[in-house]
C-alpha cells in the first residue's frame, strides 16, 4: 500500500500534463503552465522518489540489486524510472524543435 502512495502524485502530475495537451478552450498561458508545471513536476518527482526510495532501502539492509528485490518493489522503481525517462525525452524533444 505505501508503494501506491509513493506512486499517486505522479498520476496528479500526469493529469495536469493531459489536460494541458488536450484542453484546447483554455487561454494559452494557463495551458503552457500546466503543461510546464505538470512535465517539471514529473521529472523532479520521479528522480527524487527513486534516490529518496533507493536510500531508504539500503538504510535499512535491503537488498540492492535488482535481481534479489520482490516484484513490487522492481514494479515501483520501474514505473518511477519510465516516467522519468519518457517525460525528460518529451521535453527536449519540444525544446529541441522550438
């Protein structure tokens, strides 16, 4: 159940992102501060909860490597990485192209 919520506010942040991409009948700088508020969100979020989450486990004695973890655990920092990446590629791909 912890794992949930470590999880939850990217699902927050991931609403915010959508709405903002899809929304088209809201003024535009609101739409761009949602999507840049969301993507940011998304990034910093994903990358503190894994090193965060990664601390925690080896603070107390759990295993480290990958192949000795359970599967919700490999599930949850799974998750948090994949967001993490294709959120990063997304954004310098529209920066790269603007």
């Amino acid at each position: 159940m912890k794992k949930v919520w470590i999880a939850s506010p990217t699902f927050i942040l991931l609403a915010m992102v959508l709405v903002g991409a899809v929304v088209t009948g809201i003024r535009p700088h609101l739409r761009n501060n949602l999507l840049g508020f969301g993507a940011m969100g998304l990034i910093g979020y994903s990358f503190v909860a894994v090193f965060v989450y990664g601390i925690a486990l080896i603070a107390h004695g759990q295993p480290s490597k990958l192949s000795e973890m359970p599967l919700g655990r490999k599930l949850l920092l799974g998750y948090l990485t994949a967001v993490w990446a294709i959120t990063m590629a997304v954004v310098i791909f529209f920066v790269a192209r603007n």
